[in-house]
C-alpha cells in the first residue's frame, strides 16, 4: 500500500512545486524585466507621489476637469455595515452594478446623467458604467462635448482645450482593433501643465 502512495506523493509534491510555486514565480520575474512599468501596476508619479494608474479610472468632480464615465462601484456604509453605498471608482469594489434595465435606481441614475451631459444625441459612456467600474477611459465624442466647460472654468481658449483633448486620443490598436479613446487621467495631467 504505501509502495502505491509514494509515487503519488512525490508527484503532487513535485507538481506544486513546479506549477505552484516555480512557474508563478517565473511569470512574475519575466513580467518584471520586460514589462516593468506594467508589472508595477503602471502607476503614474508626478512630483515623486503616487495619483493614479493608467489602467483604473478616477472620479473627478471639478468642472475644470474632464469627468470619466459613470462608475457603479460601491463600499460599505459606515452607519451600516449590512448596506453599501455608492463609491465611484473604488478599486477595492471593482464591478458593474447588476442592475436590471427596469431597475428604478438605474432608470434615476442614467436619467439624472442624460440631463448633466447636456442636448442629446449623448454618446453611450457619458451614462452608462463599464463592467468594472473602473475604465479610464471614455470615448472622443463624450470628451468632445466636455472641451467647451473644461475651458470656461480653466479660462482657456476652447481651441486649446481641443487640441490637448487630440494629443491625449489614442486610435485603434494596429489600425483594426478597440475604439479610438481618451485616457482621462492622461487629458487632465496634461490640462495641469497647460499655460494659458
């Protein structure tokens, strides 16, 4: 009998040190000496601190900066711990909402966005959330009807405000694949360092 089990033993033995520790080890090394900025989280500094990562949006407010789409991301409610709250962009929460489309809190929700985003058509990401409640990005034409607020409350030329917006437009990947987008956390790094 343990003639039988010895084997077996020394293989699950081998095998999770291989696949379990090794392997992921190896991923983790390789990742980190060809893609460091990546494997770091692709974080972002300005002045030796930490603001953001490239890859998770951010809930800005202020008119002066654009506004990423709606995040559906919550925590849990200080008063009650057995109830959440809304927490946009919560990186610890990171999901969509699961609402239904007759869903009366999400029927409020879009609506109160479609009348912040202004004369309609309205581009699809000005009200609706990503899956994960965290996308830094948003399209050209949702960042288009913000150029004209954006430069009002910074007092800019809206013309200027425009052209950083296409400096901070990515197009598709080779030509073909994804969407043209706007990284907002990039748009408004660059809004920062703007001169009037």
């Amino acid at each position: 009998m343990v003639s039988h089990l010895r084997p077996a033993l020394v293989l699950v033995a081998l095998f999770t040190g291989l696949t379990g520790v090794a392997l992921p080890l190896g991923f983790v090394g390789f990742g980190r000496a060809a893609l460091p900025f990546q494997a770091g989280g692709s974080l972002i500094e300005r002045d030796g601190k930490v603001i953001g990562s490239a890859l998770l949006g951010q809930n800005f407010t202020e008119a002066r900066y654009f506004q990423g789409r709606p995040s559906a991301t919550t925590d849990t409610d200080p008063a009650d711990a057995s109830k959440t709250v809304p927490a946009p962009y919560n990186a610890g929460a990171s999901s969509g909402s699961n609402a239904g489309p007759s869903a009366k809190a999400l029927l409020d929700r879009v609506a109160a966005d479609l009348d912040k985003a202004g004369p309609t058509p309205v581009p699809g990401d000005a009200v609706t959330t990503s899956g994960s409640g965290l996308d830094p990005h948003i399209s050209p034409e949702n960042a288009a009807r913000q150029v004209a607020r954006v430069a009002a409350a910074r007092g800019l030329p809206a013309a200027q405000v425009g052209a950083l917006l296409a400096q901070n437009t990515s197009g598709r990947l080779l030509g073909l694949i994804g969407e043209p987008r706007v990284d907002v956390l990039a748009l408004n790094l660059a809004l920062d360092g703007a001169k009037p």
